[in-house]
C-alpha cells in the first residue's frame, strides 16, 4: 500500500476536491458523467486514475483503492479490461481525438463489465475531440451503459460542446498557490531560487513544475524562447548558433531534446492560440513578439521532428544542434 502510485497520498493539493470525490465513491454516489477542468498537469489524470482505481478495487478504504488488490494493480498497470483510456492522438500539428477513437471505447463500453462491478473510461484531453467525435461520444453520455463511469478530463471546458458540459458534473481543480509549489520543491531538494522561478513559471501546476524541474528547469526554456525570438526579428548571428552549439555540446542528448520539444511548445502556442490551451501561458506576452507567417512555423514545426529523429541516430550533438539553429533560420528568412 505504501508505495501504491495511485494512492490519494499522491496527489498534491487539492484536498477538499479529493475529500468530495472520496466521499462520493465511499457512498456509491460518483456521477456517471464526470468532468475534471483544470490547467494542465494539475493532478486530473493522477485524480482520475485513483478514482478509477477505488471504484474498481475489490476492497475500497473509505473511497481509496487499498492498493493490493489484483483490481488495482491492473488499473496502475494500465491493463486491467473494465478500465479504458482514450487520449489524443499525436500528429504533427494540433494533436486530436478522432470519432474513430471513440467508436472504439463505445464498443468496449456496450459490453458487460469483465473482472469488477462496473467499467471506468477516461477521456483524456476532451477539449480535443473534433466535433464528429464530441456527437458521438454525446450519444453515450446521454444514454450511458448503466455500468460504465465515463471521466473527462479538460484544460479547458467551455471548449467542450454545450450538450455535454450540461450531461456531466464538473469537479474543478483549482491553480495551486505558487508558494505552496515552492515549499513543495524545496522539500524535494530543489533550490530555493530555482524553486521560486519555477513555481512562478508552472502557473499553478505542481506536475508542470516538476516537468520544467526535469528538462533542466527554466534555462532550457529561455534558451529555446530566446533563440526564436532572435530568429523571428532576423538577429540570429552565426556566431549566436556556434555558441549555442558549443553550449549543446556540454549536454546530454536528452537536454537537447528537451530544448527542441521547447521550441516545438512555444511554436504551437503561438500557432493554435485561439483554438489550444496554450503549453506556456505565461509567456503570452513575450510570445506576441515573435512575428512569423503560419507556414513558415509549420515548416519549423515540421523540421523540430525531424531533428528528433535524428537525435536517436548518433549522429554528433553540437553539430545536429547547429544544423537545427541554421534550419529554423533558413525558414523563416
Ligand atoms: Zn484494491
């Protein structure tokens, strides 16, 4: 049980939140359509997975999966049949959820619970289902199969159709106080200058945090936002690219994926910023600065996954850094 990952321990914050849906599963009232708004690694997901957990779990402790039994070790394993996932598939652009996907979960969802009581799907990303795929999914939500708890996770609700906000009940996952995420980092060992940036930057959002914390903390991101920021307003010397090339030099492989993904977010932000929860909402207004024809971004986008292929080889870092610097240019001039 200790170490059980979808454990309410887990998640952090939120506690009156956790406390009501705890509360809900304990007295067998958890709604069968349920939305959970909230900015983006917030603890949704986390949230939604140990609901799923206790509502599965052959012996639930006061509306928490006991973490031994062989029901929740499938959920946290991803594998047990009466639990299903739908996320947004990656493309190249804006990434989706398609009918098809949805199809697919009605078909698992008509069936009869497998192994427990009843069946938890989780819609990932709701916000990102293109309108053939919110009609269908609407179908289910206003006739659902009586065993089947349907979870909807969103970034950002009053994208999701009319119809089926007005079907679901919403739990709200408010923004986290920034000093409670950095006393949060600090205890994780984090600095406490680089714990103050952070929390400021992850906009409310523990799991954002520990994302930046991860990719090297805030400098990766800079680094990536200034360069764009000099390729957009055609300052980007070749003596900048060989100094960022040298400074590529120094890191893993993985720092400078990190860098590219970077480069990728802030270049989508920029892009779907009417239509897509921004990746960086706190750099709204710098990002305004950047200047460059769609095309020309999708064409930068389009080579920022090239050249994460081409990390896999191994092909040398500074160089394949320096290619990269030069091909975004060459795009945008
Ligand atoms: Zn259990």
């Amino acid at each position: 049980m200790e170490n059980f990952k979808l454990s309410w321990q887990n998640l952090f914050g939120h506690a009156e939140t956790v406390e009501h849906l705890r509360k809900n599963i304990a007295d067998g009232k958890f709604p069968h359509a349920v939305i959970f708004s909230g900015a983006e690694g917030i603890g949704k997901r986390l949230a939604a997975e140990i609901c799923a957990a206790a509502l599965l779990c052959d012996n639930p402790i006061d509306g928490a999966p006991c973490g031994t039994c062989e029901s929740c070790k499938l959920v946290a394993a991803h594998t047990h049949p009466d639990f299903y996932v739908v996320e947004p598939e990656v493309t190249k652009s804006a990434p989706n959820i398609k009918i098809g996907q949805i199809r697919a979960m009605q078909t698992e969802a008509a069936l009869r619970p497998i192994n427990s009581a009843r069946r938890v799907v989780i819609l990932d990303g709701a916000e990102l289902m293109n309108t053939a795929a919110a009609n269908c999914l609407l179908k289910t939500i206003e006739e659902p199969p009586s065993q089947t708890i349907f979870i909807l996770l969103t970034a950002n609700r009053s994208s999701l159709l009319m119809t089926i906000r007005s079907r679901c009940m919403t739990i709200n996952f408010d923004k986290l106080p920034a000093t409670q995420i950095r006393d949060a980092l600090i205890q994780r060992g984090v600095e406490t200058a680089e714990a103050e940036r952070l929390s400021v930057i992850a906009n409310g959002s523990f799991g954002r945090a520990l994302t930046l914390k991860d990719s090297g903390g805030a400098q990766i991101r800079e680094a990536a936002l200034d360069t764009l920021i000099k390729i957009s307003r055609a300052t980007l010397t070749n003596e900048d690219i060989f100094k960022q090339g040298a400074i590529v030099a120094e890191w893993s492989r993985d720092t400078f994926a990190d860098f590219v993904t970077h480069v990728q977010k802030i270049l989508r932000d920029i892009t779907f910023a009417d239509v897509m929860t921004p990746h960086n909402p706190d750099l709204a207004p710098r990002l305004s600065e950047i200047k460059i024809p769609e095309r020309k971004i999708f064409a930068m986008i389009e080579a920022g996954v090239e050249f994460h292929r081409r990390l896999k080889s191994n092909a040398n870092l500074r160089l394949l850094a320096e290619a990269y610097l030069f091909t975004l240019r060459k795009i945008v001039r």
